[in-house]
C-alpha cells in the first residue's frame, strides 16, 4: 500500500534541519531550517541551534532530492517517534531516553502545540504530545522504500535503503550507526522489508510501458499513493524467473544512473519483462 510520507503540520521549518555537525559521538549540533517555514508565529521564534543526541535526526528525502532511479542529495529531519511509539513517543520517555532532544522541541511548545491543535489528524493534547507529526507507522522505519514524486511531469520512482548506502557524498561519520531514510510529505512511499522485492515494484514503475500508461491517467501532475492499485502489480514471487529478471534489470539500472552511464538498453529489456509480467498473467487459466 502507497503512503505519503512525514507531514510536519505547519511546522517544517522546526522538523526539517539544516546539515547537522557531530561534536562527539551519538551527539549532533542541530538548528532547524526556518527557510522552509510559513507560519508567523514559528518564523518570529527563529532558529534554534543546540547540541541533542542524534537518535531522533534521520536523513530525509523530499521531492527536490529525487529523480527516476536515482537520490541526488539530502535534508535532515527531527522525527521523535518510533516503531512502538507511532504516534510520538510520551514525553516521560523521550525526556529520560533523549533529555536534550526534548529540551530542544520545548523551545518551540507553543508554537508546535498550536500547529498540531489546528493542522493534526486525531491529535488530542490530552494523550499526544505536542511534537507529534502525522503520517508515521512502522512503513516509516522499513529498511527498503520505494519513493516516488508526487508532483512531477512524469512519473519517476527510485528504491532506497540507508543514508550511507542511498545518499551520494553522505558524511558516514555523522552517525554511529548507518540510519533508514525517511521522506516528507511531498513524496509517496512504499516501505518493504525484501530488497529484491523494492527493486521489483520500481522496476515495474518505472518501466517505459508502464509510465506511459500513468502518465497518461494522472490528473496535471498529481501522482498519488494510489499508483500501485491502479496498476496491479502482481505480488512479488522470489521463485518467478519473470519476477526475479525485473528486480534484477531495475537494480542494474540503478547502479549505472549512478555512475553516470547508460542504460536504455536495459530499460528496453525491463519494458519487455514488464510486458511479459501482466500477459502471463492475464492468460494464466
């Protein structure tokens, strides 16, 4: 199932941070990007620059960073949530398991609590705290995505994984461990935890037969979550010689668009394995 990704509520220029500097392991200098904000009231508090623990910053991906089969650079982001605490985590816990971090987000209480209060799906001050942010489950923290664009001219999808394996030039110091990436708002996502199985849906998505066909349905340049309903991917089967041929060629395409190297060759092949995918499919008894 297509999500969108990480919706800050009115608050982006809080969450999303200019390229933090690490001044000792596991912790970062952090100041939040007020160029991306709108609201006055978090605009008139400005920017914020303070050293928190680096748990909670995660490389982010929004639509300027990405393009048909390829990452072409980074933001960061401020995410205070989890797997298990979906919906932020209480400020007991993250106060005690991340006490500058949350000294941090309370420079900006009332301007988050007022954001939420006007802007969040479901959100009750009673039971969520103020730095909640919307769209997050466990699809946030997927080891492998599939990412796509929602506005653009044409449709353009690209597998990730990790920061130090997806982000080019990415600072492999800056973190302890190698962090998932995740994406804002502007980009749509599917999270999965089968490598070969990311690189099968892009594949198919982003295969010349099956853009046209999305390209030509999508109204203007809208490209929702539901791109993989309306195309009926087959769920993906690691035994299917088909299956396995689309990851493949979609993989190899990846790493050439890296390197800077050609590839229509290969998208080519893709269209006729893609081709081939939906009419066994549509013949099979």
């Amino acid at each position: 199932k297509g999500r969108k990704g990480i919706e800050p509520l009115g608050a982006k220029g809080v969450y999303i941070l200019k390229t933090p500097q690490s001044v000792e392991e596991g912790r970062l200098r952090i100041v939040n990007d007020l160029s991306r904000q709108k609201r006055a009231d978090i605009k008139k508090k400005g920017e914020h620059s303070d050293v928190i623990e680096e748990k909670f910053v995660f490389p982010m991906l929004g639509g300027r960073n990405i393009g048909k089969w390829v990452v072409k650079s980074n933001e960061f982001m401020l995410v205070p949530h989890s797997e298990k605490f979906v919906y932020g985590l209480p400020e007991d816990v993250l106060s005690n398991e991340a006490p500058d971090t949350y000294c941090w987000l309370t420079y900006f209480h009332d301007e988050l609590l007022a954001s939420r209060e006007k802007n969040g799906k479901f959100f009750n001050p009673k039971i969520h705290p103020f730095y909640r942010l919307d769209n997050i489950g466990p699809y946030t923290f997927a080891p492998y995505k599939v990412l796509w664009k929602e506005q653009s001219g044409c449709m353009a999808a690209v597998v990730v994984s990790t920061y130090c394996n997806s982000v080019p030039n990415a600072d492999k110091k800056m973190f302890v461990e190698d962090k998932t990436i995740v994406v804002d708002s502007k980009v749509l996502m599917l999270g999965l935890d089968n490598e070969d199985e990311a690189y099968y849906v892009c594949g198919i998505i982003n295969s010349p037969i099956v853009v046209k066909i999305i390209d030509g349905y999508a109204i203007n340049t809208n490209r929702g979550i539901d791109v993989l309903r309306y195309i009926g991917i087959p769920q993906f089967d690691s035994q299917s010689t088909i299956h396995r041929s689309i990851a493949s060629l979609s993989k190899q395409i990846h790493e050439l668009v890296k390197k800077g190297k050609k590839y229509s060759e290969l998208e080519k092949q893709l269209s006729n394995s893609v081709k081939d995918l939906y009419c066994k499919r549509k013949t099979r008894p």
